[in-house]
C-alpha cells in the first residue's frame, strides 16, 4: 500500500517534463536495521548484457522510483551507494506494463573504506592542509585509495615520487606512458619530498599497520533536492576508454574524446551503441591520447592531439579527419597541445590552442593551416604565466586560465590569475583571483559573454564580467571537491564536477544556492557540458577513470 506520503511525492516528480512517474516499473523503500527510513541511498538498475545502468534516489520517505518508460522488461542487477552500507546481491525481473516493488534491506558495511572518494580520503588522513594539498595533483591518474592503501615507507615514496614526476598526462595504471623515462615534473626539492613521503608513510598500511588509524570522515548523504535525479550511465566497449571531455552533437548524439588513446567516439543514447573513430598518429613513440573537444559554429568537432601535436578537425558529418601540425622547427620531445578553442572561429578564421611544453599561445589560421606564435605571458605576480584552460570569448578574444603549480624552492605556489588576450590587438591584461592559488582550470563564457571558471584549489567558481572586469567568487560546500570546469545553463544555473567528491554541483548564483548530486560510483569528472535544447537541461560528463558517459538530469 502505499501511502498518502509518498503520493505527493511522485506527483511533484510527475511535473518534470521528459520524465513520466506515472507508472513506475520499479519501486520500492530503502532501509536498514540502523535507519529504517533511509534518504539519500542511490539505487542502480542494469538490465543483464546491456551497457546502460540507470539511478535513482531515495526521498525524504526511503522511496525510490524509477521513471516509466526507463527500464525495458528483463533481468536487472540492482546495486547501491551509500557510505557505510551494502547491498548483497540483488536482482529485479521487470515485466512489460507491470509496475516492480522491491524493498531493499542494506546491511553495514563489512570493509568501511570501500567507495571513499578522493575527497572522503583527504578529509579523513590527519594532516595538515599543506600536506594533504598535496594530494590535489595526484587524482589526475588514479585514485587517492591506490595510496593511501600501499605499504611504502618513506624511503619507498621518495622513489614513487620520481616515477610518478615521469608519467605524462595521459597515463594511467593500465596505461603507463612516459618519454623515454626521463622526468617529465619536478617532483619537488629533497626536503620537500622528504617531509611528504614522512607524512605519507605515516597515514597508509606501511609497518606493521593492519588497519588506519584513523576514523573514516564520509560526505553526508544527498537530501531534498538532490535526490529529485535521474542518472543514465553508459559503459563503453573499448578497453582502456577513458573519456575526458563529452559533448552533445547537433543530432543528439554524445561524442568523447579519449584522455590515453588516439580515440574519438560516439554514443547513441537512444540505442546505447558506441562508434570510435582513430585519429592520426603522427608523432610514433610519443604518448597518445587527446584532451580537450570543442565544436565550432557548424557542428565540426575540434580535438587537440596533446602530445601526438597540433590539432585535429573531426567533420561529423562526413567524418572526414584533417589534421593541422605545428611546424616541425617548434617541436620538441614534449610538445604539447592540450586545449583548443575553435567555437568563435567564425568571427575571424582563426582557432586558438596552447603549447603546454613552453606555456606559449598559438593561434591557427584555417584557411593557410599556419600556426602564430604568441609567447608567454606574465601573471599577477610577475611570473610566467601557466596556462591551462583557454576558452575563447564572443569576439574570439583569449582567457587563460593559470592552473599551475610553481616549484619555488621548497613552496610550491598555486596560480592566482587569469590573462586576457585582444584577439585583434594582441593587447594582454591580467587579472587577479580574489581567492589567492586559486588555480583557474577551465570553463568557457556565458550567453552574455561572461567568463566562468572553476577554481580547483580555492575550491569555487569564479565569474569574471567584461563589463566591470570584477571577477566573483562561490565557494563550493564541500571541501576538497576540486572542481575542473563551468558551463551555465540556460536556466541560469551554473554546473560543475568533482575530481575529488564524485559529485556534480549546481550553482544558483543569484541565490549562492548549490544542490550536491552524488554520482553512482567512483568518477574523477573532468569537463561538463549542459543540453540547452531540452526544457530542464541535462548534464553530460564523462568518466574518466570508470570509462563510462554520464547524463545527470534533474528533475526540479
Ligand atoms: C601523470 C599520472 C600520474 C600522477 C600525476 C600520479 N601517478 Fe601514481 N601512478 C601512475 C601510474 C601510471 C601508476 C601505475 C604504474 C606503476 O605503478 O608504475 C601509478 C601508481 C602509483 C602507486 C602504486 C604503485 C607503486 O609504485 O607503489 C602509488 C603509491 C602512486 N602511484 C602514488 C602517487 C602519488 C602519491 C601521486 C601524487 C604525488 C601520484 N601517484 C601521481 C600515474 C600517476
């Protein structure tokens, strides 16, 4: 039975359009011996052979529902998230027009640092901030558990270390890469690493250490509003798939590009199937993988080939790859093209993209295929300038965003600024975060031509209005959630993702009001992108480390 509760619950679902509650073909309350009502439980449903995993939340009541019509009839695999809970084995046959309850029972957790999130695991090791800032750069290739789980003394750090300074972007566990093995970080003076490989080995397993000693800090468990979702998860086929940035074509389809392969792909949503197209390799010997894709203003796909150099278009209507080098006199063994910003193209013929190797700007002309070089440019505080995001504006004029840690002596001091290039003028203007190594990572402008950025170490997103050149700041909630890009809806709401929190934030800005939503499993969220031609625009992210592609669709 249920009750009148719970009615009033699906009835507020009911208003969300695209999403019929109606009839729901799988439902059910969620509890345990220590909460009987549970909120905030996330409950995935995977029919058996497909490659598609639906969430759902349960409400303020322990309700769950998935919405009719998202689950075809068949068998289903039904997991869970909720720190410090789990689920035994569980399945749910769903049959055709024949509404499914399933009340889920969870028992404690017998390991309880299963499914801790990077940020979960910085919170929880006793440290200072400094030491545990530290951390922030080791997510780019796996998780923080792969650390804080090892048995290394701190002699046996000081070595990871220097091997890890030699992995290049790019790498991962499965898929170490490096240049010939030489060092492509400086991971730091003597002193410096020997204090951090001490702190290290005095939060993991080394020694006669069993168990941590200390206690397991969780996230608390979504409430209220960002329990009102629905997230589809697609796994993709190719092994080593790792999808850094995700977008939607024209015709709705969600393309990826590949962090650690020479890969760009296609999935369908509407049939979960996944087409991948190999892009050139030019460079033999040197790490594959691309970086960021971008569109431009009729739909083709630009993707920039990191250290395979220069950039590549991607016709998705022909399919159709040209690819532009940078002349061969500028390359070295660490060429390096990570961004690229085509999207305002139109405006003079020109793309932007950067040169990670020297922090250089170049500027490509389509029409001749010659790359202009810029240079570096200076920061707020006087050094180079270490660019990482550089989204174009309406103009195709420049920002650069200084994500870069600077090694100065035994400190290493975050980036404080972003830069402005005059597209016509090649005047430059920098401008200070208020939030000192706030390290800017990407984002792109707004319908108004507004910047905005998300601020990995100040942990916020930061705005900056052309109009009044004042660049405002919101903090996100939850600590630790280092936040590596911005896009704003059309709604006005602007979206990030956690490298670190597993959670995807959005922003009311006029409000300061964030709602936190807790993705299904362990993610590592790099770029966002939002479908402006739906009525309640959907999130698109990628998994980098699950290689799977998200969509996030609120449903208020
Ligand atoms: C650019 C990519 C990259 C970064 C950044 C990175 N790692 Fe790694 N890490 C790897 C790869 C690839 C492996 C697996 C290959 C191997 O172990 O040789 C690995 C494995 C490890 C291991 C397990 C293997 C071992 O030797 O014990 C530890 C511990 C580790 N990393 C610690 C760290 C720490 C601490 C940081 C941050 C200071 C860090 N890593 C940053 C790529 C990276």
């Amino acid at each position: 039975m249920k009750s009148l509760l719970h009615t009033a619950a699906l009835a507020l679902v009911l208003q969300a359009p695209g999403i019929a509650m109606a009839a729901s073909p799988l439902e059910g309350k969620v509890s345990s011996a220590q909460e009987p009502v549970m909120e905030g439980v996330l409950v995935s449903a995977k029919l058996k052979g497909s490659n598609m995993t639906t969430t759902v939340v349960s409400d303020d009541n322990g309700h769950y529902a998935f919405p009719d019509g998202r689950l075809k009839p068949g068998q289903y695999d039904i997991t869970i998230r909720a720190a410090n809970y789990e689920l035994p084995p569980t399945t749910a046959q769903i049959a055709a027009g024949k509404p499914t309850t399933l009340d889920i029972a969870l028992k404690k957790a017998v390991d309880p640092s299963t499914q801790l999130s990077n940020a979960e695991w910085m919170e929880s090791v006793p440290g200072t901030e400094k030491q545990r800032q530290y951390m922030e750069d080791c997510v780019d290739c796996h998780t923080l558990e792969r650390v804080f789980k090892s048995t290394h003394t701190s002699a046996e750090f000081m070595e990871v270390f220097d091997k890890m300074a030699t992995f290049m972007p790019g790498s991962v566990p499965g898929h170490p890469q490096t240049v010939n093995g030489a060092a492509f970080r400086r991971s730091g003076t003597a002193a410096a690493k020997k204090s951090q490989a001490d702190f290290l080995a005095s939060v993991n397993l080394s020694g006669d250490r069993e168990d941590f000693r200390y206690q397991f800090k969780r996230l608390p468990r979504p409430k209220g509003r960002a329990t009102r979702v629905v997230i589809t998860e697609w796994d993709l086929p190719r092994e080593e798939s790792h999808p850094h940035d995700v977008m939607l074509d024209k015709a709705g389809n969600a393309w990826y590009a590949d962090f650690s392969s020479q890969y760009i792909g296609m999935l369908d949503p509407k049939t979960g199937k996944v087409t991948d197209y190999k892009l050139p390799e030019p460079k033999p010997g040197a790490p594959t993988g691309a970086l960021d894709l971008e569109a431009d203003k009729d739909g083709n796909f630009w993707v920039s080939m990191q250290h395979q150099t220069g950039l590549v278009k991607f016709d998705t209507r022909t399919k159709k790859i040209t690819h532009y080098p940078v002349p061969d006199e500028w390359q070295t063994l660490r060429t390096q093209q990570a961004f690229v910003a085509p999207e305002y193209a139109h405006i003079d013929g020109k793309v932007w993209t950067s040169n990670q190797d020297q922090r250089t700007i170049l500027r490509l002309d389509i029409k001749t295929g010659k790359y202009e070089d810029f240079g570096k440019y200076i920061d707020a505080n006087g050094e180079q300038l270490g660019t990482y995001g550089i989204p174009a504006d309406k103009n195709n004029n420049l920002y650069l965003l200084e994500f870069r840690q600077l090694v100065k002596g035994d400190a290493s001091v975050g980036g404080s600024s972003i830069g402005f290039i005059d597209g016509k003028t090649k005047e430059y203007t920098v401008y200070p975060t208020p939030t000192p190594e706030a390290r800017p990572r990407r984002g792109r402008v707004d319908s108004e031509n507004r910047l905005w950025f998300a601020e990995y170490r100040g942990n916020a997103i930061g705005m900056f209005d052309p109009k009044t050149k004042e660049i405002k700041e919101w903090k996100l909630p939850t600590k630790w959630s280092g936040p590596y890009d911005v896009m704003m809806d059309k709604t006005g709401a602007a979206w990030t993702a956690s490298m670190m929190t597993d959670q995807v934030d959005r922003l009311d800005p006029k409000t300061g009001t964030w709602v936190e939503y807790l993705l299904p499993r362990q993610s590592n969220i790099r770029r966002v992108w939002v479908d402006d031609t739906q009525a309640r625009p959907p999130l698109w992210i990628g998994s980098v480390h699950g290689g799977s592609i998200i969509r996030l669709e609120p449903l208020d």
